[in-house]
C-alpha cells in the first residue's frame, strides 16, 4: 500500500514538475525543475526493480548532464539571459498549440494501446510471468548486469564506451574558443 | 489608270509625299495637299465636262461612264465557289454630281486648314486619306471595294475629330465612330448575305458586283435575297425586307435621320472647323448617295414597299431638326441640327419616288454640301477670333464686321431657302415630288409634303432669329474691348474660300441645269428601275 | 412714232427688269460709293421710259404676247423660263415702274447723309428688279422667285436700320410670315405642277384651247386655289397675317411707301388675277370673306392709331381687303383698277407723311427734344408751314375716301357696286359683304379725315421753338416734285375722262372681266351717294372731334385700346405661336437631349456595364479559374515550403504530425 | 499493485510532455531538456518492460546504454549550442533557419 502511494508519489511528482518544467520561463528554474524530475525518475526506476538504473540516473543525470546544462547555461554570457527572457512573451504561441495538440495527440495514441494491452499483454510477458523469469525485488541486479556487461553485451558495451568517448573530445573540440580563426 | 483611278488615288500620293518629307518642311504640307486637291478638282470639272447626260446608268454597266474594270481578288474557295471581287469603278449621273461637290468641299476643307498647328503632318495626311476615301466611295460600283473604302472612311476622321477636336473632342470621336461602325458592320452582314444570293452570269460565280445585285435574273433561286422564289424569314419578316432596313440603317446614321442624328451635333461642335466642312459638306451626302445607290437599286421592290415610312422619316428629320436647331444657343450646334433637318428633305426627296422627288433629293444634298459647309467655315471665322460661338454672346455683330455679316446674311438666306439661290431648288423640288407622289401613286400623302414644307417656314425662323440676335442691333459682345479688337473683318483668304461657295449656290439656284442635266436619264432609269 | 417701235415688248421688258439689276450689282461691286443714288435711278429711269414706251404702248390692248427659254428637265418635264406681255402684266410692271421712280426721286432727298445710303440704293434695285420680274414672269417657279425676292429686298429695307431694335424685330417678323404665304403658295405650286405636270401660266390658263388643263371643281383644284390665297394673305397683308405690315413701317418712309403700300403689298392681288381661272366658288367666296374682314378690321385698327405711319399702314390693309373683294366678287378688273389708282394715292400718302416726319425729325434734332416724330399727338396746324405738303395730302386722302373727281372715286365704286351687285345676285346673307363695304368706306373716310385733321390743324405743339428762330419749312423740291406728280395722278383724269362710270376708264374696259350677274343701273347711283355722302358726314365729324376738340371718348376707352393694340392679335401671336413654337424646341431639344441622346447614352451606359460586368466574369470566374489552378498549385507550394522552413523544430513537428498520422492510420485500420 | 501499465503511463506522460518542449520551445537549451525527459521516459519502459527480461537484462543493460549515450548527446548538443550561439547570437531555433532551402 505503501509503495503503491510512494509509486504515486513520485509519479505525480515527475509529471507535475515535468509541466512545470516546460511551462517555466525562466529557464535556470527549469533546469532545477529537470533536477527534480530526474530524480523522480530515479525512483520511479527503483519501483521497476532497476535500482543499479536509478543510481546510474542520479550519478550521470544529476551529477553529470544536468550540470553541465546548468554551468553551459550560466557560462553563456549576459545577452543570452536577456535572449531568454525576451522570447516568447506569449504564454501560448502559435507553434505551442500545435506542439500541445501533437504532444496531447502521442499521448493519446500511447495511452490507447496501453489501455489495449492492459487487456492482454504481449506474449512475452505473458511467457515470462508464466515461466517465473521475472525480477524479483530480492534478486542481486547489480551482479546479474555486471555478468551481462561482460559477457553477453560485451560488444555493446565496448563500442558504447568507445562512442561515449568520441562523443566526449568531440564537445570539447566544439566547444573550444575559436578566437584564432 | 483611267481619270477616276488618278481622281480617286491622287491624294494618297499627296499622303505619301506629306508623309515623306521631313518635319522641317512642314509649311510645305498645307501647299502640297492645296495642290493635290486643286488637280483633283481639276480632274473633277474634266470629268464633269466630258460626261454624256444621255446616258443613264444605275443598273447598266455600258451606261456608265469612266468605268474601270480590273479583277482584284479571284480566289477559288473550294465548296462555297469562287470569291469574285473586282475593282469595279464608274460614273453616273448620281454620283457625278457628288464627285464634283466632294472635290469642291476639299479644297475648301484644306483652305479653312490653313492655320492648323498641331501636328500638320498628320492632319494633313489624315485629310488625304479621307479624300481618297470619299472619292472611292463615290465611284465604286463592287459592293467590297464600297465597303472598304467606306471603312478607310471612318479611320481618317476619328482622328480628327478626336485629334484636333475641341475640349469633349474624345467622347465625341468615339460617339461618331461607334455610331458609324455599327452601321457598317450591319451592312457587312448584308453584304455577305447578298454576295451568295446573287451570280455573276457570265462567270456563274458569286459576285459583290453592285451591278448584278440590281438586276433580278441575276439571283440564285432560293437563295437568301432572292427576289421571286424567296420564303426566307427572320422573326416573320420577308428576309429581302430586313436586308433593306439594316442597309437603310447602315445609311440612315450617315445621313443622319431622327432619331439616329445623335453623333451628328456633338460630332461637329467638338470637330475642327475643316472637319465639320468636310463632315456636313461631303459625309452626310455619303447617305444618301448610299441609300440611293445601294438600297434602292438594289432592293427595288423593298423601296417601293417601305417609301412611306422612309418620308415619314424624312419629314420627322425635317420638323423635328428645324425645331432644335430653333432651341440652339450654340451657333455650331444650331447648323448642326439644320444639317439634320436638311437632310430630312433629301429623304423626302427619296422616298417620294418621282422624278422630281429625286432630283430634287440629288440637289438638296449639292446644294447643302457647299452652303453647309460655307456656314461652318463662317462659324469657324467667328470661333477663331474670339473662341466663343454662343449666340447670346454677340450682338450687332453688323456694324463691327460688314462683309462677314453680309456672307453670313447671304449664307443663311440661301440655307433657308431663298429662290436664287440652290436650296430653294432642292428643297423646292422636294416638295413639288413629294405633292407629286400622290398622282404617280408611289404611296407618300400630301401632309407629307405639307410637313415638309413647314420645315421652310421653321428654316427661316432660326436663321432670321440668329440673324437678328447676333447680327443686328447695337454692338453688344460679352468679350467687351477685347472682343472689339479680335473681330476683325474677313480676310482675303476666307473670302476666297467662300465667295466660290455662295457664288456656286447662286448659279446653281439660276441655272439648275447644270446639276439636272446630269441627273435626269440616271434618275428616270432609277424610277424606271423601281416601278417595272 | 418712237425708237422703241423696233423692240419686242419681250425684249423690251426684259429690259425694263435688267436695268435695276444693273444698277444693283454695279453697286453691289462697288460698294459704298457716294455716286450709288445716281446708278439706281438712271436704272429706274430707265425702266421706267421703256415700260411706258416699249412695253406698255405697244402692248396694251393687244394680243398677249410670250417667249420662253427652256430652263431646265426635271424627270419628264421641262420648265420654261418666259416673259409673258399682257394686259394684266403690261399694267402692273408701269404702274411699279411709275411708282418706283418718284420714289427714287424723293429717296434722294429724305434719305440725304444716312450712312448706309449706298445699301439703301442697293436694296432698293434689288426690289425694283425682283418687282419688275415678279410682274412679267410667264413660269409660276419664276413668279415665285421674284416673290421671294421681293420679300427679300423688303426684309433689308425694313431693316435698314439695323441697330434699331424694333427694326430688326419687325422685318424678321415680315419674313417669317410672307414665308407662311409663301409655303402656301409653293404649295399651290407643287399642287398645279403635280396635276398638270407644268407651271406654264399660259399653258395653264389658255382661254383659247377648248379643254381647259384645269377641271377646276375637284378637290385639289379647291386645295390649290386656297394655297396660292394664303400666299397671297401674307404678302398683300390679309387678316389674321396682316400683322408684319404695321411693324414693317419701322423701315424708311419712302420705302413703306413703295414697298408696303404701292407694289409689294399689291402683288398679292396680282398673283391672284395671274391664277385667277383656278378659283372655284368655294375658294371666291373664301377670298371675299377675309377681304371684307381684313377690310372691316383694319379700318377699326387705324382709328385707335397715333402714329401717323401706322394708320396709313392700316389704312393699306384695308384697302387691300377691298382689292381681295373685288377678286372674290369675280371682278379682278376692278381689284386691278383699285390696286392702280390705289397704288398713287397711297404712295403719295406716305410721300406726304415722309416729309411732315422728316421735318418733325429735323425739328426734333435742332432743338434735341425727345419725342416721337411719327405720334400724331405731336404734331398739328402744319399746314400753315408746309401748304403744298398739305395740299397733296388732301388731294390723297379725298382720293382714298373716294370723293367724286378723285380716281378712288371711281375705283373703289367700281368693288362695292360690284360687290352689290354679286350679292344681290346671289341674295340672302351675301348682302352683308356690300353693307360692310360700305360702312369700311365711312370708316375709312373718317379716320384718314383724323389723320389730316391732327396733321394740318388745330395748334402747333412746338410753335415756340420755330419763333425761337428753328426754321420749319416746306419739304424741298425734291421731295416736292414726286409728290405733286403723284397727286396728279391721284385724280381721274389720268383714267378716263367719265366722272362718274368706272367702267368707262381705259383700265376697266381694257381688263373687262365678264361677271356672271347683271349690272344693276340704280346701284351705280346711290352707292356713290352714299359713299360721299357718308364721308362727309365722316369728316364732319372729325372736324368736330379733333379741330374743335370736342372729343367724346375717353383715353381709357378700351374701344380705342382695342384699336390702338390692333385688336391685341400681336400679342396673341407672340403668346401662341411665338412663344409656342419657342417653348416646343426647347421641350423638343431637351427630349433630344435627354431621352434621344439619352438613350444613345443609356445604350453605351449599358454597354459598358456589361462590359463591366463581362470583364468581372472574365477576371474572376475565367481568369479566376486559371488564378485557382495556380494559386492552387502556389498554396500548396507554399504550404510545402513551409514544411522547409529550416526550423528543426518544425521539421520535427511534421515528421512527428505523419507519425502521428501513420500510428492512427494503423490503429483504425 | 503496481502493474506495468502504470510505468507505461507515467512514461507517455513524461515523453509527450518532452516532446512539447522540444516542438514548442523556444530554447535551445530546454530542447535538449525535453528530450532528456523524453529519454527519461524511454528508459522508464526500458526498466518496466525489462522486469519480464530476467534472463537477458536487456530492459536494463540498455537503460544503461540510453544514460551513457544521452549524457554523450547532452555533451555534443550542448557544444553545439555555444557554437550556434557564437554565430548566430541567438539560441531561439525560430531565428536559426540557415537549414531553409
């Protein structure tokens, strides 16, 4: 009962701060907003049984992206605070309603083939449940992936590691001053 | 190239000398289309002087005289037949008179030129084409070669009038041209319709030749405008009947006729003093050389099926022009509207279908070309001085001006009739044929005639009224002092020009001759031609 | 006998016409020459010495003689030019001729330092030549051209001063109505040409062939008959168109004395003794009804006159009513002999009444006074100033009474006798026509008795002017010479030597018409007595009235309004026919305005409404229809293009739009 | 019970709420919010379907491999974002068309 109200909890506080998030102006606020989010987030992933995920959430989210959203935000100078806030006076502008309507319009969509598959799940699960290979909440994630990562996504997870890192020198070649050009 | 081919095509050479030689030497323009109207004059007194009166002409190609043959278009069209269309030129006692009287009003036209300033190479090249024209008009005996030298016609003087007009000169250029236009491309429609009903015997092809369309023999069975053996109709009218009016039409608006005259005062109040000359002097006879030649000869029986509503038209024309000209501030407008109802006597004439009638028709249109066109240049001293031409303006003009009144005094005197002078002739023979109608039986009552004559009366009226509002009494003008100054007497030229005009009207009121003797064998064969 | 013997009377009056022409166009060219007076009168002398002698002479009583020149071919008819010589013609070209040259004389001193004098000769030989033609011409076409002419020549003279307003009102007014006569008469032209295919009076008219050309008793012959009367009406001045010849006194006295009271006015009763065999009863007794009017209404007019001119006018229309009777009546001989002795006595009425205004004119000048020169108010006791000017007066005016001695006597007898004894012929009302007569007589004796009477008598109105040293004297001798001569002929004897019996004068016996009624003995003696002795107890009266002042009626008299305003028939033409005919060419020439020229418009209006109207259809369904397939084929594009905007977000949209679409798609499928 | 359906809604709530903010904003900077969030969402299904995945992991391991690669576009995006800013001084996407044929 409990974990259902936690689970609702930070459902509604993901999604509450997400709307808020998007409806913000100030766009340092949103940032926070996102922080909170992210966490909510990590939560809600420690509700699926992934709570290696949710910490993983936190380190790299919170700790990494997040952060260096907010410190490429505050590092971009004074004009484009001002850029910011002078754009979009309009609460809801032409492109917003569209976008809501497209938004509003996925969201529709997917809650109409949740509510299909409430009904009946896709066969796999099904399967699943069936053979009982499903998570348990006493089960050792942590070690189960540390095996997959080794062995059975070993591949992945070295060209991953390998993107990660293009990507990485990549943004700091692009962010580099090119005051000698 | 006979006389009338040069007579007809000289001016154009004139035009193409006007046109070549460069603007600097444009005081030699007005010399040049002088010279080239004087030869034709010339060349019209030739052809006067040599023409056999014995002979008559109207449906005989051997009685005309100075005729010109040449094949101009033979096409071969296959199913329809062949197009025959000849240059077809010839005299006869209708249009001999008309072709002298043409010649006389266009060296008077080009006299009363003589201080045009605008653009004289265009004027004067203008003015050449449209002699061309009327010459061509007045000898075509090939229905195409009328129309088109009817429509070279139109052209010359739409920019004239438009051109060199007065200050509404645009509205009423496109008043005249629409207004003439519409009835010549009604005529085109007749034209055509009558070129498939009738055969060239000799060739057995269809033929615009006027001479064929005269002669009943010449039509194809069951054809449009067949005369015996025809049962067309349009709308329960006999088709030879509607190719009548519509061509009566075409040159009624000419002529003009109540209630078709409406272009007739704008256009000459709005047209150059030439203009006008030539406008009432020569294309008003255009009508009524038309409406002889064309509808009566060739729809004969028609002719003498409508000629009572023809002089009722006619003296329509005559009361109803008479009685506007007597309601006309404007001294242009008021001869204007007497043109109107001069010409109604000329329809009278017509339709009466005498001899007298006719003639008298024949020399009401001479007469009233040169005094007509002797009363416009006399308005077009006035205007010239002071630039006003309404009646109220000036008053005791006599004292100021003796010799223009004196030939303004002549001029109305012989318009309105008065024996000695040509109009009475005509307008007197008119109504002599008119009374006469009754006993031929050709269908026109006398109260007609009695109509008719009434219009005399209402003749002398606004001419005497006129005279006496601007002519006579103490010396009044609105332009005061100035005025004064600016009403100089007539000068050496426009004496020149019109002493020949009144004089003509003088001999010709003495010595009728002149213009019967010509006339009569043509009109007796026209008669003869409308009641076989 | 004379050196005219070897000349044709043809060529002869021919002449006779061609001088004044002459003298006219030589004038004419040379324009204002001081000699011109000199030229129209060696002109008129000239004429006249060959009338007499070489027309006149020889052909007078002798067969008529004609020569023609073909003029022109109309159709199938030739007309004739001619000159016809007859007894009627012969007569009427001396007595113009005899008329005309004292005139000339007498212009020569009354129109004395006018500035247009040399117009005035010009006019004058013109009127002459158109007169002289008028009387001899053989075709009814030529006849009717010197009738206009003379018109003509009368219009200039009446408007001779042309500055002068009424002047210019009064010949435009002569004109306009000869012109309504002379419709009538071209009518009656148009009638006889259409009936019997020529004008030739002597074809027309041949007493000798024994099938007359006219049958005059059908209904055209009737039609004609009154058709050439209104020509004459308006030229001889017959109720109701006498009205221009009042008015027409505006111009020079010793041109109203030639033109509008000796010849001119005359022709009328010429043309109808020329036409005379065309008459039928119907058309006579037409004639005798309006002459009897004229004649009655006239001599009303005169009496209510004051100026001198206008009563004399008046007192012309009224003897002219006489000359209408006497046609009517079927005695044209008696209208002829009527018109001649007429003729001089008239003539010298005016003569008389020229010289008293050109003196009242000199007075007026010299002592600038402003008054009238013609108003008989003015004037009075001249006769001591100017005795010979009365003289003749006197002789005139007894003359146009018709006292016994005076050639009127025997004139103006000769119509009412006739005329009484054509009434008592035909009896019953027809008498009226003679009473009538009669009592126009008394009248007509009355008022000239006036006339005379304020002239000559009674006190000078400007007496202290003359003592104050203004001369006012006799006419001079050439005015005097004319006059004394026209008195001369005022008398019998220049007629016959019978005192008393018309019908004894060379005239009457030359003309004699054979009347179809007896002549009655006892009417040849009471109605002179009658006549006179009416006329006396006329001046009697009149001497009474105006030399003793003992004036009955009053100013206001409408009686004498009605007179003086001549019976307010002026102001009558003016309202109806004037201001009608004014008033119908405005409406006409607003309704040609308006709703003819209107409807031209309308119709260009409309056409260029339609046009209008073609084009918006051309612009926006045609063209509009191809404007669609492009700016289809634009919109479109342009609703493409903004798919490439360059803006990823909306890439992104539309990218995700179709995802949208496509899942949908799905899901409903 | 917190059954799958559940993870699946939130989820569609957080992707559509970052798919509007990647359509509808004006900042390039909460573009790349939104799709964090939307990645966010993404991996939410990942967990919740990878529940059912006991043998593979797959839910998870790629849960991992989304957090890796989206830090690694996070990293890219926002470089590219200075390096717009310093040339168009803007960084309002409506003002960046330069990709406009």
């Amino acid at each position: 009962m409990i974990e259902s109200l936690l689970f609702y909890a930070f459902a509604s506080m993901a999604i509450i701060s997400a709307l808020l998030l998007v409806n913000i102006r100030n766009t340092a606020r949103a940032l926070f907003l996102l922080f909170i989010v992210l966490f909510a987030m990590a939560g809600l992933y420690l509700f699926a049984l992934a709570d290696f995920i949710a910490i993983t959430q936190i380190l790299v989210y919170v700790g990494g992206v997040l952060i260096l959203l907010i410190f490429a935000f505050m590092l971009s100078n004074k004009e484009l605070l001002n850029d910011l806030q002078s754009t979009s006076k309009r609460f809801i502008s032409l492109p917003n309603w569209q976008a809501l309507i497209l938004a509003l319009a996925f969201l529709g969509i997917m809650i109409y083939s949740y509510i299909g598959w409430s009904q009946h799940m896709p066969q796999w699960i099904a399967q699943s449940e069936a053979k009982g290979t499903i998570i348990l909440p006493t089960d050792n994630n942590i070690k189960a992936l540390g095996f997959k990562f080794m062995t059975q996504y070993v591949l992945p997870f070295e060209v991953i590691s390998v993107f990660l890192m293009m990507a990485l020198i990549g943004a700091a070649h692009l962010s580099r001053k090119e005051d000698k050009e | 190239m006979g006389v009338l081919s040069i007579l007809i095509f000289l001016p154009l050479v004139a035009t193409l000398l006007i046109l070549t030689l460069p603007s600097s030497a444009k005081a030699t323009y007005k010399y040049i289309a002088l010279g080239f109207t004087f030869l034709q004059f010339g060349l019209s007194l030739y052809l006067y002087g040599n023409f056999d009166a014995t002979l008559g002409g109207i449906q005989q190609l051997d009685a005309y005289q100075f005729v010109e043959q040449l094949s101009w278009i033979r096409m071969d069209l296959g199913a329809i037949g062949k197009l025959e269309i000849d240059y077809l030129i010839g005299v006869d006692g209708i249009s001999l008179p008309l072709i002298v009287l043409s010649t006389l009003v266009m060296l008077m036209g080009v006299g009363a030129s003589w201080n045009i300033d605008k653009n004289p190479k265009g004027y004067f090249a203008l003015l050449m084409i449209l002699n061309t024209a009327v010459m061509g008009i007045f000898s075509a005996l090939d229905f195409f070669l009328f129309y088109v030298f009817y429509e070279v016609m139109l052209l010359p003087l739409y920019f004239l009038i438009g051109i060199w007009g007065g200050e509404r000169r645009e509205y009423a250029a496109i008043k005249f041209f629409i207004y003439t236009l519409l009835g010549s491309v009604l005529m085109l429609l007749v034209i055509v319709g009558l070129y498939f009903s009738v055969i060239n015997p000799v060739t057995g092809a269809h033929t615009f030749n006027m001479l064929h369309m005269m002669n009943p023999a010449n039509y194809v069975d069951g054809s449009f405008f067949a005369y015996i053996t025809n049962y067309h109709e349009v709308f329960g009218i006999p088709a030879r009947l509607i190719g009548f009016i519509v061509l009566f039409f075409a040159f009624a608006i000419k002529v003009p006729i109540v209630p078709l005259h409406t272009w007739l005062p704008d256009a000459h109040v709005e047209a150059p003093t030439p203009v006008s000359i030539i406008l009432a002097g020569i294309l008003l006879k255009v009508g009524g050389y038309g409406i002889i030649r064309v509808c009566y000869s060739i729809f004969p029986d028609i002719a003498a099926y409508t000629n009572w509503w023809l002089a009722l038209i006619g003296v329509i024309s005559i009361l109803y022009g008479a009685l506007n000209a007597l309601a006309q501030k404007d001294l242009k407008r008021m001869i204007a509207y007497s043109s109107v109802s001069h010409m109604g006597f000329v329809l009278l004439g017509i339709a009466s279908l005498t001899a007298e009638g006719l003639s008298g028709a024949m020399f009401q249109m001479v007469s009233h070309g040169f005094l007509s066109a002797a009363l416009f240049f006399l308005v077009g001293v006035l205007y010239d001085r002071v630039h006003d031409r309404y009646i109220y303006n000036f008053r005791g003009l006599a004292s100021l001006m003796p010799k223009y009144t004196a030939y303004v005094a002549i001029a109305f005197f012989a318009s309105l009739g008065l024996p000695g002078f040509s109009a009475f002739i005509g307008e007197a023979f008119v109504i002599i044929g008119a009374f006469n109608a009754e006993s031929m039986s050709t269908g026109v009552p006398r109260w007609m005639a009695i109509g008719g004559s009434i219009g005399i009366l209402l003749s002398a009226a606004y001419f005497l009224w006129t005279l006496q509002r601007m002519f006579f009494g103490q010396t009044r003008l609105k332009g005061g002092q100035a005025w004064q100054e600016a009403l100089t007497d007539l000068n050496i030229r426009e004496q020149v020009i019109l002493f020949p005009a009144l004089a003509l009207a003088l001999l010709l009121g003495i010595m009728p001759s002149l213009v019967f003797g010509n006339l009569n064998a043509s009109v007796l064969q026209l008669i003869e031609l409308i009641k076989p | 006998m004379n050196t005219f013997l070897h000349i044709s009377p043809i060529t002869a009056s021919i002449l006779v016409m061609l001088f004044p022409l002459l003298a006219f166009i030589i004038q004419a060219v040379l324009g204002k020459k001081s000699i011109s007076g000199n030229i129209a009168l060696i002109g008129i002398i000239a004429s006249a010495v060959i009338s007499l002698f070489g027309v006149f002479l020889p052909g007078w009583n002798s067969t008529s003689v004609l020569q023609k020149w073909e003029w022109f071919t109309i159709g199938e008819h030739t007309l004739y030019v001619g000159i016809l010589v007859n007894n009627l013609t012969a007569l009427m070209q001396l007595v113009v001729c005899i008329i005309a040259l004292p005139v000339h004389i007498y212009s020569r001193a009354y129109m004395k330092g006018d500035s247009g004098i040399h117009r005035y000769w010009m006019y004058l030989s013109l009127f002459c030549f158109a007169m002289l033609g008028l009387t001899v011409s053989l075709n009814l076409l030529q006849l009717y051209i010197f009738w206009e002419l003379v018109g003509f020549a009368s219009y200039l003279l009446i408007g001779f001063w042309f500055t002068k307003e009424t002047a210019v009102q009064a010949n435009k007014k002569a004109f306009l109505i000869n012109r309504i006569g002379d419709i009538g008469f071209l009518i009656g032209i148009a009638l006889v040409y259409a009936h019997c295919g020529t004008l030739d009076l002597s074809t027309l008219f041949d007493q000798t062939s024994s099938t007359p050309l006219i049958d005059k008793n059908t209904p055209w012959a009737t039609f004609a008959g009154l058709a050439f009367f209104l020509g004459a009406m308006a030229k001889s001045a017959q109720f109701p168109l006498h009205v221009w010849l009042p008015d027409a006194m505006e111009g020079p006295t010793s041109v109203s004395s030639l033109i509008h009271a000796a010849t001119m006015v005359a022709a009328g009763v010429f043309l109808l003794c020329t036409v005379f065999p065309l008459f039928n009863e119907t058309v006579l007794l037409v004639i005798v009804l309006i002459g009897t009017l004229t004649a009655l209404s006239a001599a009303l007019f005169a009496l209510g006159q004051y100026d001198i001119k206008k009563i004399l006018a008046f007192s012309t229309i009224s003897q002219l009513g006489f000359m209408m009777v006497g046609v009517g009546i079927g005695a044209w001989d008696a209208a002829m002999f009527h018109l001649t002795t007429h003729a001089f006595f008239k003539c010298l009425l005016f003569l008389c009444a020229g010289a008293v205004i050109h003196e009242m004119a000199h007075l007026k000048a010299k002592a600038q006074l402003e008054f009238d020169p013609q108003d008989l108010r003015h004037i009075g006791g001249l006769r001591r100033f100017m005795p010979k000017t009365f003289g003749c007066m006197v002789i005139a005016s007894l003359s146009l009474a018709g006292f016994p001695f005076t050639s009127g006597y025997l004139s103006k007898d000769s119509i009412v006798i006739t005329a009484y004894e054509w009434a008592s012929h035909l009896g019953g009302v027809y008498v009226l026509i003679p009473v009538l007569l009669i009592i126009v007589s008394i009248l007509t004796a009355f008022y000239i008795g006036r006339l005379i009477f304020k002239v000559f008598f009674g006190s000078f109105k400007y007496r202290s002017y003359i003592k104050t040293g203004m001369t006012f004297h006799e006419a001079p001798n050439a005015m005097l010479i004319p006059m004394l001569f026209l008195a001369a002929g005022s008398l019998f004897p220049l007629f016959g030597l019978s005192l008393t019996n018309y019908h004894h004068t060379w005239i009457m016996q030359a003309l004699d018409v054979d009347t179809v009624y007896p002549t009655l003995t006892q009417a040849h003696l009471f109605i002179p007595a009658l006549l006179t002795g009416g006329a006396i107890l006329g001046w009697l009266l009149g001497w009474n009235w105006y030399v003793k002042n003992k004036y009955p009626l009053s100013e206001n008299n409408s009686f004498v309004h009605f007179a003086n305003k001549q019976g307010y028939l002026n102001e009558f033409n003016d309202r109806i026919f004037v201001k009608g005919s004014i008033k119908l060419s405005r409406i006409l020439y607003a309704f040609d305005r308006h709703v003819v020229d209107g409807l031209t418009n309308l119709f260009s209006w409309f056409v260029r409404q339609l046009s209008v109207v073609v084009y918006w259809f051309d612009k926006h369904v045609i063209d509009g229809l191809v404007n669609l397939f492009a700016h289809a084929t634009y919109y479109i594009g342009h609703l493409v293009r903004h798919v490439q905007n360059g803006q990823l977000q909306a890439y992104l949209g539309f990218a995700l739009t179709i995802v949208v679409l496509g899942i949908l798609y799905l899901i409903i499928k | 019970m917190i059954t799958l359906t559940h993870f699946l809604v939130v989820s569609a709530c957080i992707f559509s709420i970052g798919l509007y903010a990647v359509l509808a904003k004006r900042n390039t900077i909460m573009i790349l919010v939104g799709i964090e969030l939307m990645i966010n969402a993404a991996i939410l299904n990942f967990v919740a379907f990878g529940k059912y995945d006991k043998i593979n992991y797959g839910g998870q391991v790629f849960a991992l491999f989304a957090i890796v690669l989206a830090a690694a576009a996070v990293a890219v995006g926002l470089a590219i974002i200075l390096n717009v800013y310093r040339h168009f001084k803007t960084i309002n996407p409506e003002n960046i068309h330069e990709l406009k044929d």
